[in-house]
C-alpha cells in the first residue's frame, strides 16, 4: 500500500515535535513567581551579571514559545466575546486553574493545537497520495479534534477535581468538629484542614481564610468558594454553615451533622457504582473477554478437526 521507511520517521518525529510542543505551551508547570525565583538566581550568582545573560540563561521555551503564546492570547482576547471568556474563566476555575492558564491563553492553545493538528494530517495525506477530493474533509475533521481536546482536557480535570472534594469532605468536616469541639472558631477549623491536608477541599479551604485576612466577609468568601467548585455537598454545607451563623446555631453541631449525612451520601455512592459495576462490565466481556476464551479453548479443537480432514468427509 504505502512505502513506509524514511516517511515514518519523518512523520513520528513531526507528530512527537507536536505533542512536545503541545506540552510545552499549554501542559508547562507555570511558576507562582516568577520574579522572586529571578532575584533568587541574580543573589545566588558569585559573578555581577546583567539581566540580559540572566533572560538568555532561561530555556527557550521561556524566551521564545511562552511569549508568542501570550501576544497570541492578547489578540484572542480583543476578538473574543467577553461572555466567552468570562466562560472559560469560571471554567479554569472549576478546574483548580490549571498550570495558571488564562482564558486568553486556553483559547490560543486551543486554537494552535488545531493548526497544528491539521497541518500534520494535511502533509502526511499529501505524502501519501490521499484523493484530492478528501483532503479538505479530513483536514477539517482533524482540526476539529484539535480544536476540542483541550476543552476534553479541561472538562476531564474539573470532574477529577470534584471527585476529589466529594471524597474529601466527610474527613474535612470530622477534622473540623473535633477542632470547634476544642475550642477553635470556625474560621481556626478551615486553617487546621488547610494546614494538614493537601488537596483541592483543603486548598480552597485556605483560599477563603487567605480572602478573609485581606477584608472580604466571610459569607461572600464561602459563597464565592461554593461557584469555584460546584459541588453540591459543599453547596448544602456552605447554606447550613451560613444559616446556623445567621440564626445563632452551634457550629459545632451543625459540623457534626453535615459529617454524618456527608459520611452517608459517601456510602450511597459506593453502594451505586457498585450495583452498576456489572452491567458496565458486560460489554468487556462480551465482546473482549469472551471471544479470547473461546479461541483458547475451542482453537486446539477447531485445527485438530482439520487436520483429521472431518470436515471435507463430511461435505462428501
């Protein structure tokens, strides 16, 4: 069919050239801060050096590919509608904001994948002699995927994310009866959970005290934490949290009731997965499972009557 040798390598190495770029633009571990981390390096340095050996000292993609993904993004946000990126905000949001993405960067890296994604299938169907006529429809179609597999990307975090505050929550909520238990406001409760833990729960736990420190009441900070997750749980905690304070409720009761019907939804989940662990494992083994079993067990029949010649002395 095709002749493969020299054009494999050329098109492995281009398909790897563009998931390392991929990962590189939008997958990149972003720095907290960046300018303290040069200062640091400036310090650290025995000889006097001028910022401009420091900025070369950097990796390219640094110097070269984090910029043209950010005067990219510039451009995407004076085009795209603000709904549209007020959108993707509360999204990255949800998603814990990953890798410190900007709206305006996730859109760019949306926009560049596809690109780059069409471009590679367009010159691997023109090495390969494709049919004129579907090379604009297969070109299309993969630009399409790339376009989307961020928004995947994205969507797959946040419900990772959620999954995480769901399991999270019941130990949160004991954690913090015992600490209202012994005599620390509510407020002394989310820092101890922030302080043990690390996950995402713990993190926005701390967000909100950190919200707190800076002015903002705590009623705003807790609602403000219910649209960064949007989680039910965490939504009825958060109404029965601020109700009891709006009421004069002990906290510490209201804590241990939200703990024990938390601790309960936990195990109602649990008891559902697992009544629809057969049912999802059906097709497995119907149509993975199944057919290997009987080529183990029924092959060695099936040559052995064939080799004995059953078959052509009963069609005789």
């Amino acid at each position: 069919m095709f002749a493969f040798g020299g054009t494999t390598v050329f098109v492995i190495a281009l398909v790897a050239v563009i998931l390392v770029l991929f990962s590189l633009l939008l997958l990149r571990r972003a720095e907290d801060d960046p300018l303290g981390k040069r200062i640091e390096e400036y310090a650290a340095r025995e000889e006097a050096v001028s910022i401009e050996e420091i900025e070369l000292s950097l990796p390219i993609t640094d110097r070269v590919f984090v910029p043209l993904l950010r005067g990219i993004g510039n451009f995407v946000t004076r085009l795209a509608p603000q709904s549209t990126l007020e959108r993707t905000a509360h999204e990255l949001e949800l998603a814990g904001s990953p890798r410190n993405l900007s709206p305006a960067l996730f859109w760019a890296s949306r926009g560049l994948l596809a690109v780059f994604m069409g471009g590679l299938f367009l010159l691997m169907m023109i090495r390969f002699n494709v049919d004129p006529s579907k090379r604009l429809l297969y070109t299309l179609l993969f630009v399409v995927v790339g376009f989307f597999l961020p928004q995947l990307w994205l969507r797959s975090l946040i419900s990772r994310r959620q999954q995480e505050i769901v399991k999270a929550l019941p130990d949160a909520l004991d954690l913090m009866t015992i600490c209202v238990d012994a005599g620390l406001t509510f407020d002394g409760a989310m820092a101890k959970v922030d302080e043990k833990w690390d996950n995402a729960l713990a993190r926005e736990f701390g967000r909100v005290i950190y919200e707190m420190q800076l002015g903002k009441g705590r009623r705003n900070a807790l609602r403000d934490m219910v649209d960064r997750m949007d989680v039910p749980d965490v939504t009825s905690f958060v109404a029965s949290i601020l109700q009891a304070d709006q009421l004069g409720v002990s906290i510490g009761k209201v804590l241990r009731i939200q703990s024990e019907q938390m601790r309960i939804r936990r195990r109602q989940r649990a008891e559902e997965k697992a009544q629809q662990a057969p049912i999802k494992m059906l097709f497995p083994l119907v149509f993975l499972i199944f057919p290997s079993i009987f080529i183990v067990l029924l092959g060695p029949a099936g040559l052995q009557i064939a080799r004995s010649g059953a078959l052509e002395s009963l069609g005789s």
